[in-house]
C-alpha cells in the first residue's frame, strides 16, 4: 500500500507539463548527443547544467538523467550502422549489431536495440522501485576486496570474446592491461610507459582509444574495400516499421539473453565506481558463455546485441541508487549529477528516500516516461537511420573522421588525443587484419586499473595478507566462479582429447581385429 501511495506521488511530479516536456528534451537532447562519436553524456550534462539553475530541482534533475540513459539509445545507433561507438557502453554492441548491418538486417539490430533497451531499462526501474533500500544496503558491504574479485572474473571472461581463439583473447587483454597502467603511479608517482610525454601522465582516456580500435580502425577498412572495389553504395528499400517485428522464434530467443543482461546491469550499475560501460562489457562476456549460440557470437548473432544493450540501459538507472542512497557517485556521470542536486539544494544519502520522497520517485516515474518516448521516438526513425547505410564512402567516410576527431578532443580539448585516436586506428586496423580481436582489449583497459586499484587497497588494508579474501563471503564466491571459468574450457578440452585418443585406438583395434580374422575356405 506504500508503494502504491509512493507512486502517486511520483506520478502527480512527473505528470507535470514541465516535467514531461524537459523529460523530453533530455531524452532527444540525449539520443541526438549519444549518437555524435566520442560526444557522450558528460559534455551534455556538464553544457546544459547551467541552463537548469532556474528551474524547479525535481525538473532539472528529470532533464539532466533524460541526457543520461537517451545517450544510451544513440549511442548504438552509430555502434550498429557505421562500427563506431557513440559512447564508450556501446562499443561492445558493434561487435554483432555491424555484422548485421553488413548483412542487410540494419533495421532489425537497430529494433533489438530499442527493444533490448526498453526492457532492461524497464527491468531495472522495477528493481529501483522495490529493492533500491536492500540493494543500497549490498552495495555497502562491497569493499575493494568485493571489487578486486568481480573485475578479476570480468577480465578473465574476457577470453571468451574471440571465439575460438581463447589464446589471442588473452594476449589482446594483457595488451589492453598495459594500456590500462600508461601514466603515473597512483602511489609513488612514477611514470608508466608515458615514452617521455607530458601528455600521457594522467594515462589514455577510453574514447580516443575506443575511437581508433573501432571507428578509424573501419574507416581504414572500408577506404581500403573501396579502393579494391568500384562497388556503388549497397540500394536500400524504404523500411517500413511493420517489416521490423522479428518473428517470434527470434523474440522468444532473446527473452533470455534481455533477462540475463537487465540482471547483470542492475547489479554493475548499483556498484559505486562501476557504471554502464563494465556493465555492457560483463555483460556480452557472460551471454557469450551462457548463451547456445555463444560461438556464432561476432558474427551478427541478436543476443549479442540485445544482451550489452539491456544492461548499459539496467545500469544507467541502477547508477541512481549508490548516488542517491549513498551519496557516492557510481561514475564520472553521476559526479556530475551528484554535483548538480547539491547546487539545487538536494542531499543525497541514507535518509534522502524517507525525507525527500517528491523527489525521488518523480525521477523513477519519470525513467519509465522517458523510456517510452524513447522508444516512440526511436522506433519510427529506424527507416532514416538505414538509410545512412545507402550514402556514398567518398561522403560518408570524411564526415564519421571529422566526428571522429572533433569527439576525440572535446575529451579533454586537447589536440593529443587526436593523434592518440589516430595511432589506435592504425594499430586496429592491423589487428583485425591479423585475425586479433580489439574487443578485448578494451576490456582489459577499462577493467586492468580497477583491478590494480582494488587489489593494492586490499593488500594494503590486510597488511599483505593474501587470505582476507577466504574470509569475506561474497569475494570468495567470486574468486571460485572465477577459477570455474579458467578450469572448466581446459577440463572440458582435455576431456575431448581424451575421447578422440580412446576413438583412434577403438578404430585401430578394430581395424586389426578384421585384419585377422582367418579367411573363408571359399575364398581361398
């Protein structure tokens, strides 16, 4: 009955006409931001937050998170059509959603997309509504021992990325481990593979570097396609959006990889330091092991994109519960957030659900309004967005580098970056001709310093005592999954060796016994 009375007085907020029509700008503003490579969330937050000063807290609140999870739905847009993330939590998306698009089903990945979002976003406002106090609760009793376990089972889950090829997974996550270290010592200030620039010293930032492993890295690929091939842009017919609904078969099959990665979102996006991008990281690796069709994943399979784009959806509305029940921002993002309720005289903390209760559940109903305008919004500008796919490489090809760069230095507005997207794009573009996948290796950057961080806080809390990690429950459950991943592709190899030794010497024994059987006195 609580729930119920709570709910009213979220609606009666977010029913507003001001609140649904700032609700509105945020998720266009956010769709049309996500969308532009390398822009994202940040920018536009940190742009338009000024622009919220005079307005009621609850609405600026409701704008500023519409810009957050709209980014979201753009940001595939581009991941799914041209191989270039919009922002940072679609980049695994690309993986399957362009496959696709080079196949001629544009239309369906970029409907999955929307759908897949919907319903983890839906998935993860139900879990908020219910569980935001008992989650706020679990996320507190994970410390960085908690930490250094989950990231340590996501970098390991990384080699399933590459299919069948679990040694090239592991060397692309080892490369991107090095990555992630490049810059100054947290603790003795010394500088890490920083090759004598200045600019390195505060490390790479994951835009330029995801920028050039996927979205120079195919630009070089199709420049070098182009140049093979006189081809004309492939035609596209006009797409209508009855023509989008998968067949049920289809959509009985992503029942499950939506469930499983609205589950691993929510979960990622509660923990504080996390946020959408691991999320859809943990997220792909782990459908990859679950999923039936887990080896065709890469190649343009729709679990592969519906399930990281369930769960960057999951996770943007779960980073809500740490920042407002905590008061501990879940990401960069959220800082801002934070920062902005405290300029609009907003706490945040234990007590802000019981004492500020307009507030938050009008930005809860307000998350399931601005989801489905997204969906509406989204939905019939599918048609346009394929038709993107019609324009000629000589045109299309200098506009994605012009966004390309232009993203790259609004990171930090420097022209460094520029040249850092550039170095990774090369580098892509031999990796890919060489066979190796860069998925992982963006894994290993974004995850490689979390481990290190959470394992040097362990270390250092336990005074170099290795078995803290057999006393805290939840780290050690962790830590077997995470052994279960390594010994179970090895247990399950060696087992088939096995069978294949013990079928040649069946075939040999029976090819001797037929070898002497004694011949027929006909015969003779």
């Amino acid at each position: 009955m609580e729930l119920l009375s709570n709910l009213a007085l979220g609606a009666q907020v977010a029913f507003q006409a001001d609140a649904l029509l700032f609700c509105f700008i945020g998720v266009t503003l956010g769709t049309l931001i996500g969308a532009l490579p390398g822009i994202g969330p940040l920018a536009a937050i940190s742009v338009c937050l000024p622009l919220t000063f005079g307005m009621e807290p609850t609405v600026a609140l409701i704008m500023l998170a519409g810009i957050f999870y709209g980014a979201q739905y753009g940001g595939s847009i581009a991941s799914i059509l041209l191989n270039l993330p919009g922002t940072p939590s679609t980049a695994i998306t690309a993986l399957d959603g362009y496959p696709m698009a080079q196949k001629g089903r544009a239309g369906l990945a970029l409907f999955i997309n929307a759908f897949a979002s919907f319903c983890g976003s839906s998935i993860s406002i139900l879990l908020l509504m219910f569980f935001a106090p008992f989650i706020a609760a679990i996320a507190l009793k994970f410390h960085s021992t908690e930490y250094f376990a989950i990231m340590l089972l996501g970098l390991v889950s990384a080699a399933t990325l590459s299919g069948g090829a679990p040694v090239k997974s592991l060397i692309m996550v080892l490369f991107g481990l090095l990555l992630g270290v490049v810059g100054l010592d947290s603790n003795s200030g010394t500088a890490r593979f920083t090759l004598g620039f200045l600019e390195l010293s505060d490390g790479l930032s994951l835009i330029p570097v995801a920028m050039g492993l996927f979205g120079v890295a195919e630009v070089l690929m199709k420049m070098e396609a182009a140049r093979k091939s006189d081809a004309s842009p492939a035609k596209v017919e006009r797409v209508r959006l009855a023509d989008l609904i998968p067949e049920r078969s289809i959509l009985r099959k992503l029942v499950a990889p939506i469930l499983r990665g609205a589950s691993v979102g929510a979960v990622i996006g509660a923990l504080p330091g996390a946020g959408p991008t691991v999320a859809s990281l943990m997220a792909y690796s782990f459908e990859k092991q679950t999923n039936k069709a887990g080896d065709k994943f890469g190649t343009g399979e729709p679990a592969g994109v519906a399930a990281p784009e369930a769960a960057n959806n999951a996770a943007v509305q779960t980073a809500f519960i740490p920042t407002l029940g905590l008061g501990i921002p879940g990401d960069v993002v959220m800082a801002v957030l934070l920062g902005a309720m405290m300029m609009h005289g907003i706490v945040p903390g234990p007590r802000f659900i019981p004492t500020e209760p307009e507030v938050f559940w009008g930005l809860v109903i307000s998350f399931w309004l601005g989801n489905v305008m997204l969906l509406m919004l989204n939905l019939p500008m599918i048609g346009v967005f394929v038709r993107l796919l019609s324009v000629p490489a000589s045109i299309l090809l200098p506009i994605i580098v012009f966004f390309i760069c232009m993203g790259s230095y609004s990171v930090a507005n420097n022209p460094f970056d520029i040249y850092v997207t550039l170095f990774f794009g090369v580098l892509g573009y031999f990796l890919v001709k060489s066979g190796f996948s860069p998925a992982p290796v963006l894994l290993g950057f974004v995850l490689g310093p979390l481990v290190e961080d959470n394992l040097r806080r362990t270390m250092t809390i336990a005074r170099g005592d290795a078995t803290v990690f057999l006393d805290r429950p939840i780290a050690l459950v962790l830590l077997i999954m995470t052994a279960l991943v390594v010994l179970l592709p090895i247990g399950r190899a060696v087992m088939k060796m096995l069978a294949e030794r013990r079928a040649g010497r069946d075939g040999d024994a029976g090819s001797k016994s037929v070898l002497m059987q004694p011949v027929p006195d006909s015969e003779q």
